[in-house]
C-alpha cells in the first residue's frame, strides 16, 4: 500500500512548504501553516483555458463582440460596471448573515429572461424555497441543485448550459482529484480552477460566495482573488438595516462604484437615494452635528456626521468612532489641539457616521472637525449648511475632487449653503451660497460668529 504523501501549506496565500512553519515565509503570517494530503494524480496542471493555444501577434487576434448582461437589480448593475461580462468568475464575500445569499437568490428569481443554475451546499432545497416565498419571486428558469462535488456540478453544467450560474459556496465544494478536505487551500484552488475553465471555454458567468476570516478577508489562499475576475464584498452593520456592496477588483469596470442595500422582511430593496435615510429629517437643531457631502465613486451622497465631546472622568481620554478612522480622527484632534489652539487633549471624544455607513472619503474631515467643535462650544450648527473639504496636518483646508457634483447634490437637497476650500476651482453657478474657507480658524469664525 503506498504511503499517502502529505504537504503543508498557508492558508492565508497558499505558498506551499515541506513542513510546518511557525511563520509563512511568503506572506509572514503566523499559524496559517496546516498540512493537507497531496495526491500525485491531481489534475491541476492539466487544467488549460484553451486547448492546442498558439502564440499570435496581437493586430491578428479577432475580437468577438459579447454585450453585458443586463440585470434587474440596478445597484449591482451598476457596482459591476454596467451588467455581467460573459465568462466573467465573481467572488461574493461577507460577513456570516450579512445577506450574501440572500442578494444572490434575489438576483437569480428576478432574472426572467435567463436560465439560472443555484448550486447551494449549505442549505436544503426546503430552507431555499422557503427564502424564495420570503422575497416574494416565481422564477421557473431558476434551477436549485444541491451539490458539493464540483465534478458533479460540472456534469450538470455541461447538460443544463444555464446563462448564469450561483455557487454557494466555494468553501464547501470538492473535487476528486484532491484528498483534502472541503474549504483547504488545495480543495479551494482546484475547484476554482475548474469552474474558471469552464466559465472561459463556455462564457459562462459564474458567482462564488466565499466566507471570510474574522480579520474581515476573504478565507482561502490568496491567490483566489487573483484568479477571479471581480471581487465583491458585502458590508455593513448587523444592528442596522443598511448594506453597503463594495467593488475591491473588477477586471471589467470600475472599482469605485458603491450600492446600497435595505434589509427588509422581504428580501434587500436597493436604495436608489441614500442622501434621503443618511440625514435626520428632525427640525431641531442640536449640537454635535454637521451635513458632510460625501463621494462614493461617481455616487455624491450627503451624510450625518455626529460627535460627543465631554470632560474625561478617568486619567486618560476615550477615543471611539464607527463608520470613521480612528487613526484620521486622532490626528485632525492633534492638528486642533496644535494648530488652532483649541484644547481637547483631557477630553472625550466620541464620532459617528448615522446610519452605519462606512466611508474613506477625505471631504469628511471638514464636517468631522465642524461637529467636534459645534460639541465642544455646545452651539448647534443649522441644518441647512453642509461642509466639503480636507484638512492637512497645518490646518489648511485642502480642495476635493468632483466638487461639482457634490455642490449640485446639495443645492438638489435644498441646502442653502456649503462651506469648501478657498483653493478649489469651482465652475459654473450653482443655487447655493458657496462660502470658501482656507483654514479651521476661518471656518471657526464663520460658523460660531
């Protein structure tokens, strides 16, 4: 009987090694090294995504003219730049509950005009056509099978030549050609593999769900998002009904398109306008708040930015943000406490974006430090003015990009006026006063006169 030949290899970038490291030499990751059964007949290698290929010079090679899928759902039409490129393999990650198959099932019954294939391996056909009636669609193009052996899948796929398919989920899928369990890193490379081969020799779109670590990464090696086409993550706070869709690859598209979820009974209803829920609609002016105009790729959003500002009853001051960088809020403190004189070193600061909406957008500094300040001096900012604008490490207001745009989403908001950088370049007219302030201490003046 032939001795079973084992490895060991990391599961954060899948470098293999021929025994157990404490740290991955490759990724300098620590106890990500596990060993898994190698077989000597694997199939990966054979693996081609075009038979007897033939160098040729690149004015030769035909194009063959492929439109996009159109799909229902125009958040994620628009996050995958336009509809489903054919052929393309797309990773779905997020959190446990986060609404990953849900969103995925939701797609599949709305698309009417095609024949989708959802391959589940986690949940019955029972516990699926339950959520089917919970979102309220009928599709009988839309197939369910419940499968984990990727073999099998392909069989079915080769019969069925579906236009689209659903695999939930790749941790859970196998192939015969590995030993190993279902989720290793050789289990998940070579089904991706697979399943990559047949979405480019048939033009299949394919979508993966992948689980992810509780680092917030998408699990398995990392050399699965290098062979995806498209890399999508799922976000969003569990205690709030809000979903955010993020683009982090599209071979395709553009990678700084957002879409925005509303998880209700009946499944996730897209929020066309986010301004609308992202602000308090209340009448009463409190302090601590101000009207940020946010970007989101080619999306212009207006949000609430709320802090608390009180006197530290313990020795050391509490710094706490959600939805905003805590790294970013310690440094514009830093350049008020240096820069303007303002003394909050002894005291607590907390900051929160409403609506458990996260954003990376710099134009927040200038609402993040007006709603610091309006707490501070505990004198409310009127609701009708919004702010737009970074602010730089000497207490300069540094200019946006797309300034336009936000501009436009404000005055179509009815706000009356919007504090931005002296040093940004505005053109054309708007209906909103534009007041231009170059550093904190102008806009001090401005909003506490």
């Amino acid at each position: 009987m032939a001795k079973t030949k084992t490895s060991f290899f990391c599961q954060s970038c899948g470098a293999q090694s021929p025994k157990w490291l404490g740290k991955c030499p490759s990724c300098n990751e620590w106890n990500t090294i596990v060993e898994e059964v190698v077989n000597r007949d694997s199939n990966t290698s054979k693996i081609r995504i075009k038979p007897n290929a033939q160098p040729k010079s690149i004015s030769d090679i035909e194009i063959e003219e492929r439109k996009r899928f159109p799909l229902i759902d125009g958040e994620l039409n628009r996050v995958l730049g336009g509809g489903i490129v054919p052929g393309s393999l797309i990773l779905f990650g997020g959190e446990p509950g986060i609404g990953k198959s849900t969103l995925l099932l939701q797609m599949a019954l709305q698309q009417l005009n095609f024949t989708v294939l959802y391959v589940s391996g986690e949940e019955s056909e029972e516990q699926i056509q339950m959520r089917a009636q919970r979102l309220g669609f009928d599709n009988p193009r839309c197939m369910v099978l419940m499968e984990t052996s990727v073999d099998q899948i392909l069989h079915h796929l080769n019969e069925m030549k579906p236009n689209i398919v659903v695999i939930d989920s790749i941790q859970t899928l196998q192939s015969e050609s590995v030993e190993s369990a279902p989720g290793s890193v050789s289990q998940v490379r070579e089904c991706t593999l697979q399943l990559m081969k047949y979405a480019k020799e048939t033009h299949t779109p394919i979508f993966l769900i992948g689980h992810i670590t509780k680092e917030g990464s998408l699990a398995g090696p990392k050399v699965l998002e290098h062979m995806v086409d498209t890399v999508l993550q799922f976000e969003g706070d569990r205690h709030h009904i809000y979903r955010i869709l993020r683009c982090h690859k599209n071979r395709f598209g553009s990678t700084h398109e957002l879409g925005i979820y509303e998880m209700l009974g009946s499944g996730l209803k897209a929020v066309e306008n986010p301004s609308d829920i992202l602000i308090d609609s209340s009448t009463e002016h409190l302090s601590g708040s101000a009207i940020a105009a946010a970007m989101e790729g080619a999306r212009p959003m207006m949000m609430e930015i709320q802090a608390l500002v009180s006197t530290a009853v313990y020795g050391t001051p509490q710094r706490s943000t959600t939805g905003f960088d805590l790294r970013r809020l310690n440094m514009l403190l830093a350049v008020l406490e240096k820069r303007c004189g303002f003394r909050l070193g002894m005291k607590d600061v907390f900051l929160n974006i409403a609506g458990g909406i996260k954003i990376e957008d710099p134009a927040l500094d200038l609402a993040v430090i007006s709603a610091i300040l309006s707490s501070n001096e505990d004198i409310a900012i009127t609701r009708k003015a919004c702010f737009c604008g970074e602010v730089g490490l000497s207490g300069e207001i540094r200019p946006v990009s797309r300034l336009d745009q936000r501009i436009q989403e404000a005055a179509k908001l009815g706000f009356e006026k919007i504090y931005v950088s002296s040093f940004n370049k505005i053109q054309g007219s708007a209906a909103i006063q534009i007041i231009k302030v170059g550093k904190v201490e102008e806009l001090f003046s401005e909003i506490f006169a």
